[in-house]
C-alpha cells in the first residue's frame, strides 16, 4: 500500500513539473522593439521637362543654291507637391537604453521602414510622355510610415510581443541673442526642443496598453564679451541632452501607466529607490573673450 502511495505521489511530481516549466517560461519579460521616430513633411519640388529636332539641307547647281532647316520641340515646366515619409533614428537609442535598464521588457530589433524603393520623379515622367506620346502611369502606391498596423502584418518586427511606436509632433531649433543691460556683452543661446507622441501596441491584438506625448530639450548657452564675436553652438551637446531628457520623459510616462518599476536615482544624495523625474538640462555657458 505504502509503494502504490509513493508511486502516484512520483506521478503527480512528474506531471507537476510541466506545468511549473510552463509558469517559469511564462513569466519571461515581454519582448518590445522601439521604432525609430516616424515624420510626414509636404515637399514642393520643380520640374522641367523638353525634347526638341531640327534637320537641315542644302542643295546647289549651277545657277542656285537652296537650304532649308526645320525645327521642333515640347517643353513642360510645372511644381509638384507630395509627401515625403520618413524616420528620424537620432533619439531613440536613449529610450532603448533606459528600457533595458528597467528590466520589464526585452529588446529586440526591428526592420527599417521599407518606403517602397524610388520611384520616377515628375519631370522624368513628364519626359517619358513626351517621348512616347502616352499617357504616364500612376505612381505605385507607397508604403505609409504611420500605418503602424500595416507595417506590423508586414513582418518589420518579428519577434516582438509589443512596438513602441512614436511619431514627430514637432521639433525646433532656437537662436537667441539677448543684449545685457548696461554692458557691451550678450548672451547667446541655442536650443533644440523635440516634442513626440508615443504608442505601445500589441502586435498579436493591436490593443494599445499606453499612450503618450513626450518631451526632450537641450541647450547651450555663452556669454559674448563683444558683439562682434562670432561664436560655434555644440550642436553635439545639444542633440545629446534632447535625447536623454527625451528617453527620461519616455521611461517614466511608461512607467506611470503600466505600474513598472521607478527607475533609481543614481546620485548619492538621493536614495536608491527614488524616482528618476525628466531631468531639466543644464546649460553649459562658455564665457570668450
């Protein structure tokens, strides 16, 4: 009786193990892949499209000489306007860094958007009207970088359980010369500010689990000693804090709206398990004489 007792408690362990393989397997952070940042921008672009013949003969006797010329030709000249679809890959390595930080989430690397390859400009297709006398054909339609469902059955993130996706709502750059009141000096400032909206999708059930607008800023800041100083902004400066205030913002919004850990502040005046808010940048102020 004890053995038959012992042998169905080995069988339950047996079956028992699956299921916590199972649990284990399932408890493995998802997996995300963060695009690069998608724009749209109206492009008006000028076309001039010709061809033109000319023939000519001379034909000469004794008494006379005759010449004739004949000469042909079709030009066309317009402005089209289209929309140019593109990705702007400089400030999301950030994101991703401080994603994987977090440790809720696995990375993995999706595919380029794939814009559909070039296609005829309008004065080659004008060109080719002239040439062959028929009508042109209509451009093929183009992939659309914010068609993220659309980019998502096309396989551009195998592997991923959800995408990140965001898109440029606006981005500025800023010169600013401001005189100091009662001196000969001026300050000087360049700035970016990078604003995007942000989207996390599930890939499986297209269901969004967080949405957002973000905010990046940077800026670098000298002080003239005379007006008449020509001065270099650190553009390399600027792009680097846009970008980490940007993934800051990201990683908390994130963290706000699917209960992730807070990220700890790394500075030793503050405790490990306070949270790391937006960091305003600092300027850097350079002072030439």
């Amino acid at each position: 009786m004890n053995r038959r007792t012992l042998n169905l408690t080995g069988l339950a362990l047996a079956m028992a193990l699956p299921s916590l393989a199972f649990a284990q397997a399932s408890a493995a952070p998802p997996r995300v892949a963060v695009t690069d940042m998608a724009y749209t921008r109206d492009v008006a672009q000028y076309f001039e499209a010709g061809t033109a013949k000319s023939s000519g003969a001379v034909n000469a006797n004794a008494n006379s000489v005759t010449a004739t010329h004949q000469s042909s030709g079709t030009y066309v000249a317009g402005t089209y306007s289209y929309v140019e679809q593109r990705e702007l890959g400089s400030f999301t390595n950030d994101i991703r860094g401080l994603i994987l930080k977090g440790g809720a989430f696995r990375l993995v690397q999706g595919k380029r958007f794939d814009d559909g390859g070039p296609q005829l400009s309008k004065g080659e297709q004008a060109l080719n009207q002239i040439q062959t006398g028929k009508p042109a054909k209509p451009p093929a339609r183009q992939p659309e970088v914010l068609d993220i469902i659309a980019r998502i059955k096309k396989g551009e993130f195998p592997g991923a359980d959800y995408v990140l996706f965001g898109t440029l709502s606006s981005v500025e750059f800023r010169d600013q010369l401001s005189p100091l009141q009662g001196t000969t000096s001026a300050s000087y400032q360049f700035s970016l500010d990078l604003v995007a909206d942000f989207s996390l999708i599930n890939t499986k059930t297209y269901e969004i689990k967080a949405a957002f607008s973000a905010q990046g800023a940077g800026n670098d800041t000298k002080l003239l000693s005379d007006r008449g100083d020509i001065v270099r902004p650190n553009r390399g400066q600027v792009m680097r804090d846009t970008s980490h205030s940007l993934a800051a913002n990201v990683y908390q919004q994130l963290a706000d709206q699917l209960g992730l850990a807070q990220l700890p502040d790394t500075s030793p005046h503050n405790s490990a398990n306070k949270a790391v808010a937006p960091p305003t940048p600092t300027p850097t102020t350079t002072i030439l004489r």
